[in-house]
C-alpha cells in the first residue's frame, strides 16, 4: 500500500512540475495550446528513445 501511496504522490508531483513548466513557458493564455505542444514533444522523445530508429549506412 506504501508502494501506491508513493507512486501516485511521485506522479502527482511529475503532472504538477510539468504544468508549472508549461505555465511559466506559455504563460495563462496560451496554457491549453502550450500543454498540447509541450506533452506531444515528451510523447515524441519517449518513443524515439525507446524505439530509436535504425541507422542507415552509407
């Protein structure tokens, strides 16, 4: 139960740094459009780290 307790603060913390980031970035006006741009970039740089793609030769 510990273990839960700790993964949800652990990503509460995570979800409440990001949208601060977003906020200072983008500022109140823009938060929505901003938190948009800003989570497809962390999708994209997850998936290209977990799936890299191949390396062509030459």
């Amino acid at each position: 139960m510990a273990l839960l307790r700790t993964l949800f603060w652990f990503l509460l913390f995570v979800f409440f740094t990001f949208s601060f980031v977003v906020l200072f970035e983008y500022g109140p006006h823009d938060f929505i459009p901003g938190f948009q741009k800003e989570f497809q970039r962390v999708r994209d740089f997850v998936q290209e780290t977990i799936h890299p793609p191949p390396k062509q030769n030459p």
